[in-house]
C-alpha cells in the first residue's frame, strides 16, 4: 500500500509541468494541458485503465488532483470527487463441475471445457441433484400464442433449452418469419423466464453455428465478467453446454450437432428421454465484490433562480486494461475524450460565464457496457435535474475539420438546433451525422455513455471520430493524436455547454415519443 501510493504521487508529480502552464497566449496553453494531460492517462504507467484494477486508480486520483488545482467543486459522494459504483466481477473456481446422472451411469464434466458458466448459483447448490426437463426453446410469448412451459412442472428442476426460436415453414408471421425476435437475440431473457416459472437451474444449447465457435468463446464465457453489482435474493446456477455433453444427454450419438438440433426443435420431439435423468451441481462460484468510480466536479452557475438545472458534459475514462501482456492504452479511446472534459472543466472554470450549473463527469465501466452512466443515471441524486448532455468517446483521430455528430435531434429539435449554432460560433467542424440513425449496422448510437441519457429522453449530443486502424488495438497511442482537432473539440463543448447553460429555450423534447425509446 505504502509503496504504491508513493507511486503514485511520483507519477503525479512527474506529470506536472508548471511552466509549460502558464506561457503562452490561450491557444498553446489549452495544447500544453491536453497533451500533458493525455500523455499521463494514456502512458504505459497505468496500464490500460481497467475498469476494476489498481491502474484506473491512478488515473482517477490524477484527474482529481487536476479538477482540485483547476478550482471545480467536487460533486461526487460525501464531498469527494468521487461517486462509489459497486461492481461485481462474477466467476467460477476451475475446479467447478457437473455430474450427469442416468440411471446408474455418472458422468462428470468439468468447466470450461465441456460447459461454461454463466451463473455459478448460491452456496445452498453444492452438490445438490435436481431432474432434468426439456423445455425446447424455453419461450412463452402471447404474441404468437405460442408456451413451451405449458403443463410442464419445472419448479425446482433443472431446464434444458435451445437458442433461438421456433419456425414454420413459409409462415412469415409466425416469430422470426419476417425478422428475428428478441427471443433470438440472446439467452438472458430465457434465463429470467426460467428462473421467473422457478426452475432450480438452467442448462443452455448453442446453435450449430454457435456451437462452432465453442472454443473461441473461452475468452469470454471463460473467464470473471464485471457487471453492476445485482441484488438479488438468490442465484441459481445457469450454464451453456458442448455438444459431447448434449449428445449424452439426449443420447443422440448417431446425428452430426447440425442434425440433432433441428430434431431438438421439432415439436413432435417431446424429450421424454430426459425423464429420470437428473444433474449434480457442483459449481463453486468466486463473485467478488469491487468498487468502481465515476468521477464528479461541479461548476456552480450564477443565477440561484437556475439552480437546479444541469448540464452534464462527460467522458468515460477506462479502457481495456492488458491482453496478453500487451498494454492497450486507449488514447483515442478514451483518453482523447477525457482530456477535452479536463480541458473544458479547466477553461469554463477560469470564465465563469455559466448562469445553470455544469456537471463534470468522466465515467468508469463503460468499456464493460456502459456500467458508469447506467448507474448515474439511475442514482446520482441530480439524475431527474438534468438539463441538456454532451457526451465524448474517441475524437482525437481522422481530420481535424469534421466531426461525427449523434443523438443531437433525438429528443429536442431546439437542442439540435443549438449545437449546430454552437459550432458556428466556435470550432466551425463539418458535422458528419451519417452514424446518426437508429438502423446504422455499426450501432454506434447505442455504444456509448450517451446512450444511457438519450434513452430517457434528456437532450443528449455525441461527439465521435469514426476511427477504425486502431480501434481497441494495443496501438491506439498518443504519438497519433490529432490534438488540433482536441482543441477545436474543447471549443466546440465549451460553446455548446454555454449556450445550453445560459439560453432561455426550453428543449421541448418534440421529437420524443414513448416508442422512440
Ligand atoms: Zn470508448
């Protein structure tokens, strides 16, 4: 401990380039900042910036050490500049297994190789044996008066199910005849109905094409996944099998996978060979417990009567940590987007010029999906006070002169209108909205923390560069920053925020629906 936070004052001090601060006219001090600034979070030193790591530590103790001597007020938990997100990094010991039980014959099967899991379950699991019922897809759906659970008693029972989603042959209206459900789209909400109707524990089919890719989904399947800490009252053990196993299960050995699934499918395929067989679970779950932080300065405004109007302007601040003992230092992603908020947060202080208040945040998690803005968003005690968002993830590559512009006009036509005035006045990009559409196939409307304001209707921007070379590649380093197109990008959110904070427009959300969401 004593080592490491010597460490880190090391790091901060060495950071520090007073003079470098305070030469120079405007322009080459708010480069001075940017650079210093990103050379830091995106250097070898902090080794990624994992979310749930020692690393992210540093970086956030060095963003608050910045906010600190910029003059923001801390805004996070308990006067500090910090907002406590609990995490959970779910796992399962190597040592877990299952035994398949049929008749007097006892199969044993160990994890990741002949199953992986999703939930390990409670404790109360430990060795304990449960009946095996085949519920073929697992799905109830009134839409298409369609239930496979109908007169099946699972209650305490082990469920086995298929991915995806039943067909008929020509019948374009009958689930993914015209486009895939959202039964298609992954096992979670199959997992909670099982759980809802009560099953004891869920056991997973891949599709044949899925269970091609059996071993490339070791990386994932395979090992601690950090989520949002969830309070539940109890877990049950949730598990996706390959296919030697399914093949003893059902005891089908003579059909390629290909074949014994879509014999699987078949209605008039009942699974009763599955009746007095049974599963002794044996997973030994390894869930710790972690805390993360969103990072929360406030820039008070001058107008009391305003008070209790925000503008929120953020970042996220993780990256993707190592991977194979490369570091992936994330200086597009998203330490360019880190610095313009330290940036903006440093300038707007300096000014003053706000009427409403402005929140500054740079959130964690978000490489992890979006965890740091889901929980602001849902807790931080200004959440329903929020005004208008400007959100930043990758803008310091590709040409200083344009940009991409997202989520602008999604709720608020009149905040649409006032970030295109606002770069009139400021950073004069050409705005590139062709990612700005609900069907683009790269989805990127919906990948960042943006996504997490813009779904509830608060009027939110998305500022992006598009950048493919480097994407989450352990090249994605400072050396090809376009730090031009950083400053024009802090001029850019310092003009939008100003205006957000001081116009009198109410940003009647016209363009908002209920189906919109
Ligand atoms: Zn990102």
């Amino acid at each position: 401990m004593q080592r490491s936070m010597l460490f880190l004052l090391a790091l901060i001090l060495a950071s520090c380039q007073p003079g470098v601060y305070k030469h120079g006219n405007k322009n080459e001090r708010a480069m001075a900042h940017l650079k210093a600034n990103l050379e830091f979070l995106a250097s070898d030193a902090l080794k990624g910036r994992e979310t749930g790591s020692h690393d992210i530590k540093v970086a956030a103790e060095f963003i608050r050490s910045r906010l600190e001597m910029y003059g923001l007020q801390p805004y996070g938990e308990n006067g500090s500049y910090f907002s406590n997100i609990p995490f959970q990094k779910q796992g399962i010991s190597d040592s877990s297994s299952i035994t398949l039980i049929k008749g007097k014959t006892r199969g044993h099967y160990t994890v990741n190789r002949h199953f992986y899991a999703y939930r390990g379950g409670d404790s109360s699991y430990q060795g304990v044996e449960q009946p095996l019922v085949f519920v073929r897809f697992g799905i109830e759906d009134s839409t298409f008066e369609y239930n496979d659970y109908k007169n099946l008693d699972i209650k305490g029972k082990t469920v086995v199910l298929l991915l995806g989603e039943p067909e008929r042959q020509g019948d374009s209206t009958f689930f993914n005849g015209a486009r895939p459900t959202k039964w298609s789209r992954s096992s979670a909400i199959k997992r909670k109905l099982a759980r809802e109707k009560g099953a004891g524990g869920i056991i997973v089919l891949l599709s044949p094409r899925g269970m091609n890719m059996w071993k490339n989904m070791k990386r994932f399947m395979g090992s601690s996944k950090l989520g949002l800490a969830q309070k539940q009252d109890h877990e049950i053990p949730e598990i996706l099998i390959d296919s030697t196993l399914a093949r003893n299960m059902f005891d089908i050995r003579d059909l390629s996978y290909d074949q014994m699934y879509k014999k699987l499918q078949d209605p008039d395929y009942d699974g009763s060979v599955l009746n007095g067989r049974s599963i002794q679970w044996n997973l030994k779950d390894q869930t710790e417990k972690i805390t993360g932080h969103n990072i929360v300065a406030l820039l008070p405004g001058s107008d009391p009567a305003l008070a209790g109007e925000y503008i929120l302007v953020g970042a996220h601040y993780d990256h993707l940590g190592m991977r194979n003992g490369q570091i992936y230092n994330g200086a597009d992603d998203n330490g360019s987007g880190t610095v313009v908020v330290m940036e903006t947060a440093r300038q707007m202080a300096h000014i003053k010029g706000n009427k409403r208040p402005v929140i500054f945040v740079w959130f964690t998690g978000e490489e992890k999906g979006l965890l740091g803005s889901k929980y602001m968003i849902e807790h931080a005690p200004f959440r329903d006070n929020i005004r208008a968002v400007v959100n930043m993830d990758m803008i310091g590559r590709e040409s200083a002169d344009s940009i991409y512009v997202l989520a602008s006009g999604l709720s608020s036509s009149a905040y649409h209108a006032l970030v295109e005035e606002a770069n009139k006045k400021s950073a004069r990009f050409v705005f590139n909205y062709s990612l700005d559409s609900r069907d683009h196939p790269d989805r990127i409307l919906y990948r960042s923390d943006h996504w997490s304001f813009a779904q509830k209707g608060i009027p939110t921007v998305f500022f992006t560069d598009y950048h493919h070379t480097d994407y989450h590649k352990a090249s994605d380093d400072v050396d090809k920053i376009n730090f031009l197109k950083l400053k024009k990008a802090v001029e850019l959110t310092r003009q939008t925020v100003l205006d957000a904070a001081n116009g009198s427009d109410d940003f009647i959300r016209d363009n908002w629906t209920e189906e919109a969401k």
